[in-house]
C-alpha cells in the first residue's frame, strides 16, 4: 500500500518537474542569444515560437516514451493539465493587455498538431528534429532562414533529450 502512494506521489511530482521545465526560460534565452544577427525572422517570434516548441516537446516526449508504460496516461494528464491552468491564466492577462480574448492552450494545441501533421507527412526522416525545425521556421514565418530552422531543430533535440533523461533518473522510462 505504501508503495503505491508513494509511486502515486513520484508520478505527481514527475508531472510538477516536468511543466516546471517546460515552461522554464534559460533555454530560450540561450537560443536567442546564440542567434546570429543574420536570421531573417523578427526575434520576438522566434521567442514565442521556441516557448510553444517547449512545452510541446516536453508533452509529446511523456507519450513517446512512456509509450507501453502504465503511468503514461497518468503523467501526461498531470502535465496537460498544468499546462492548461497556466495557459488560462496567461490567456487571461494577454487578453486583458491587448483588449481581445486570446485562449494560448489552443495555439499550443494547434501548434501540436501542425508538427504532428508535418511529421507524419514525411514518415521516412532520419528523425524528427529533421521536421521539426523547418516546420518551427515555418511557424515563425520564414522557413528558408536555416538559422531559425536549426534553432528549432536544437530546442527540440535538448528537449527530448532533457526529459529522456529525467524519466530514466525517476525510472519511468
């Protein structure tokens, strides 16, 4: 009994961790820093764009690997739903600065689905940092600038590769 609240308690957690990284902003600013000043994309999209790509890359990294996992469902839910309570409050304060109703979790919905959708268009990538990051151009409205493309491609790659690491150190992976 014991060890069943306590796995309950450690999947809790794994979802707080995980949103807390999401939404987390080093990242982004490291990205944005090392963006040559040669990118043809306005860098306050770029911004914005990478924060989307975050917390959907932390999302679809709890189903890709947790994939034949029983706490899979569990830990996403606990995400999704962090995710959701913050793009409430978000959508709250954004609407009220600019005067109109912005509802930000269905950008990140929508946002989801357009790198799912390019994903399964070219099934055959090497990976999927090889889509992900000309889709991320694309969003940001340039998808020739190679500079915003691999900026894409790197936030996807570290993280992925951030919350592999990190449901392997719970043992969840």
């Amino acid at each position: 009994m014991e060890d069943s609240k306590s796995q309950k308690k450690s999947i809790e957690q794994a979802g707080e961790d995980l949103f807390t990284f999401a939404v987390d902003r080093e990242d982004v600013k490291t990205l944005l820093a090392a963006l040559p000043k040669e990118a043809g994309v306005e860098r306050g999209s770029i911004e914005y764009e990478l924060g989307i790509l975050r917390i959907i890359c932390v999302g679809w990294s709890i189903s890709y690997f947790l994939e034949l996992s029983p706490q899979k469902n569990r830990l996403a839910e606990i995400y999704w739903k962090a995710v959701q309570e913050f793009s409430q409050n978000l959508s709250r304060t954004a609407g009220l600065m600019v005067g109109k109703d912005i509802d930000y979790f269905q950008i990140l919905r929508d946002r989801l689905n357009r790198y799912v959708e390019a994903m399964r268009r070219k099934p055959h990538a090497a990976e999927p940092a090889v889509v992900i990051g000309p889709e991320f151009a694309r969003a940001c409205g340039n998808v020739n600038d190679v500079y915003t493309v691999m900026t894409g491609a790197k936030m996807f790659i570290a993280t992925v590769g951030s919350v592999r690491e990190y449901l392997q150190a719970i043992r969840l992976k």
